[in-house]
C-alpha cells in the first residue's frame, strides 16, 4: 500500500487528502453508531422489555472497550494507526447491522460489546489522527467542522427514519442493518482509496504516563463520569417517564444535529478567542445547572417541553468538549499523541465500567439522584478547569508553572 509523508499529501488530488480522510471517517462512524443509539432505548425497551437496571448493565458492556482501549499501544507496534482505525470502523459497522438478529438479553450484550470494540478503538485511533494531521493553529475549528459534518450525516439518517418509520412500518432489523452496511461500505472503501499518511512525528509505541499531563488526565475522568449519566440515563428518560416514540425520540436527536451543525463550528472558533480554560468554565457551569433542572424534572411539575429543551442544551454544551482536545495538543509533545489518546480513552472509561450498573439501581429508587450526582461531578470539572492556564504550552500545563517561552524537554 502507497505511503505518503503528510507534507507531501498537498500534491494530492483533494478527495484524497488526509484532512478529506478525517471528514469522511467522521461522517461514517455517527451513521452506525448515533443511529444504534436513536433506537435503542425503545428497541431494548419493546423488545426485550429492559429495565433501568438492565440498561445500566447495557452501557458497562458496552464500556469495557473504552476501558480496555489503551490496547491499542499494543496493536499500533505491528499495525499502522490508519489501517486499525478503518478497520475499528469496519466491526462498528458490521456489528450493528446485525444488532436486531439477537433480540434477547445474551444477544444484545454480545452485539453491544463487538460494536463497542469497533466504535472506541475508532475514537481511539481518530482523536490520535486528528492531532497528528490538523495544523496546532486551525484545530479548534477545524474540530468543531468535523463535528458539525458527523452531525450533518445523523441528520440525514435521522430525517429517513422520521419520514420513513410509521410510514413504511419499518423493522428495527431493517433499520439497522441499512446503517451498519453503510458505515461498513464507506470504511472498505476508504482502506482502498486513500494512501497511507505518514506523520512527521514518529509516535511512542509504549504507554506514556507523564506526570505534566496530570490536570489532562483527571479532567478526562471527570468528563468520562459525567458524561456516561447523560448518555445512558437522559435518552432513557425521555422514554420511559414522557413516552417518547422511535420517531419522536429520533425527532429531538435530529434538533440536537442541526443545534450541533449551527454551534459547533461557533464553539471551535470560540476556542480560538478566548482559549480552553475560559470554554471550559462555561461548559461545566451550564452542565451543572441542565443537570440540576434533570433532576428538577422529578419533583416538580416539569412538563415534557422543557426536558427537550434541556436535553438540546445538554448537547450544546458537550460540543466545548473540544477545547480538552487542544489543551492536550498544545502541552503535548508531538510523539505522545497516539499513545496519550489511548491512555486518556481508558481514563475517560475507568468509571464507565461501573457507574452505568451501579447507577441503574440508584435509578429504581430515585432518578433524581442520578442527575444531582451528574451536577456534582461537572462541579468538580468546573474546579479543575479553573486550573488551566490562558495559554497552556510544554512545561506550563497548569497554573501552577509559569510560563515559558521555549518548551519543555
């Protein structure tokens, strides 16, 4: 297979560039994965008659691959980080198009835990990619278009199924074996298609622990906790106390797209202005409140308007998610990227593994606690943040250190 060196790649035709690359990966993975989501509250729900602590085991299973991601070290030794990627992107697909052909307990947990190989060793490979490839200067942007291209693919999937769903009577088997085989098509096609890039900056092939990158890991906790109580519980939620149909459910995701299309590029070029520590502020600030209002839902007479209101709001806010990335990108050195990703994805896992499970129980005596919990934990975000630096560099990644004018060794 052809290599190029990512200084050279500017010769190339357009459509094979690797900034093209990072585009199309980006519109594949959220047509399998976001689309597997949409649906499964109402599918495990109506078909295999889930509980609320049946789903909080759902979503450990489907962690365990996020914990178990610093892996990747091992396989990118033998394997180049582009291939493992599109590959990672390949069982994504392949798994959730057969998610609906095990529609039992047994069933669902394996498919989720195939899938989940395939979605985190992704993510996993593609923070990596992103930081390697992306100019440090345009990366707040360019971060932000790349989520708004992802959010723009859902979209189309979304408005199918919207359009689609009562109207044709469509099977959740259909539905996604239509989105996997996509997501698996375009993942062959661009292991054919596109060159091997070479990076400039050879990566470290052995697990990088370094204790500068401390504030970086524990922000990667926090946000890894915080994060699962939204993903898991929010969308379920919205199921299971208002009633929400796949069509209506997949309704509020499609707002989030098109908020999510609007805002984050804004949010990346915010980045740009006013730098990580001041976006991240402002995104633990409004978390703690959306989960507070979550939680308000439960004692007051709350109506279902507000809940999506908040639930697009709750979106909003996760796109500031990356301003974390290019606080790492610019205390980094440049060889530690690809491993610091795998290391940070774990970190970011650790309590994945168990707060879904453990706060699935919580959820049958009051699901309230479980939001007030989640305001908590982006309370201890907010604190952490406020230990960035306005311009973090090598050797001043807290405010701690002052700032110098050459890098760290």
């Amino acid at each position: 297979m052809k290599i190029v060196k990512l200084s050279d790649a500017r010769h190339l035709p357009f459509w094979q560039r690797p900034v093209t690359l990072l585009f199309l990966m980006a519109v594949a993975m959220p047509i399998a994965f976001n689309t597997w989501s949409a649906l499964l509250n109402n599918f495990v729900i109506e078909v295999a008659d889930f509980d609320g602590s049946d789903i909080g085991w759902l979503h450990t299973v489907r962690e365990i691959p996020g914990f178990l991601a610093i892996g990747v070290i091992a396989i990118i030794i033998f394997v180049r980080e582009q291939i493992v990627g599109l590959v990672s992107l390949l069982m994504l697909g392949v798994a959730t198009a057969l998610t609906a052909q095990f529609p039992s307990m047994g069933g669902i947990l394996t498919l989720t835990m195939l899938s989940s190989i395939g979605f985190h060793y992704y993510e996993t490979i593609n923070q990596s990619l992103q930081l390697q490839w992306i100019n440090i200067k345009r990366a707040p942007q360019m971060l932000g278009w790349l989520m708004a291209a992802g959010s723009f693919a859902t979209l189309i999937a979304y408005i199918a199924i919207v359009l689609t769903w009562r109207t044709f009577d469509l099977s959740y088997n259909f539905v996604y074996m239509t989105s996997g085989g996509i997501t698996a098509a375009i993942a062959i096609f661009a292991f054919f298609a596109y060159p091997q890039f070479e990076s400039p900056n050879p990566q470290n092939k052995t697990m990088v622990l370094r204790r500068r990158y401390w504030l970086y890991y524990a922000l990667q906790f926090m946000s890894g906790a915080r994060r699962q109580i939204f993903v898991v519980f929010a969308g379920f939620m919205m199921v299971e106390k208002f009633g929400f149909k796949v069509h209506e459910i997949t309704a509020l995701y499609m707002i989030n797209l098109i908020a999510n299309m609007i805002f984050a590029p804004l949010m990346g070029r915010l980045v740009t202005l006013f730098g990580e520590r001041r976006a991240l502020l402002f995104e633990y600030a409004g978390l703690v409140l959306v989960f507070l209002a979550y939680g308000g839902l439960y004692f007051f007479s709350w109506g279902v308007m507000l809940a999506a209101f908040l639930y697009v709001v709750d979106h909003i806010f996760f796109a500031l998610a990356l301003a974390l990335k290019t606080y790492f990108q610019k205390i980094a050195d440049p060889a530690d990227i690809a491993p610091t990703a795998a290391v940070a994805f774990t970190i970011n896992h650790i309590a994945a593994v168990f707060l879904p499970a453990s706060l699935g129980y919580l959820w049958l005596v009051s699901p309230a606690a479980v939001f007030v919990l989640a305001a908590g934990m982006a309370s201890v975000s907010f604190l952490l943040a406020m230990l960035i630096p306005r311009h973090p560099q090598p050797g001043h990644e807290t405010i701690f250190q002052p700032r110098m004018t050459a890098p760290a060794s």
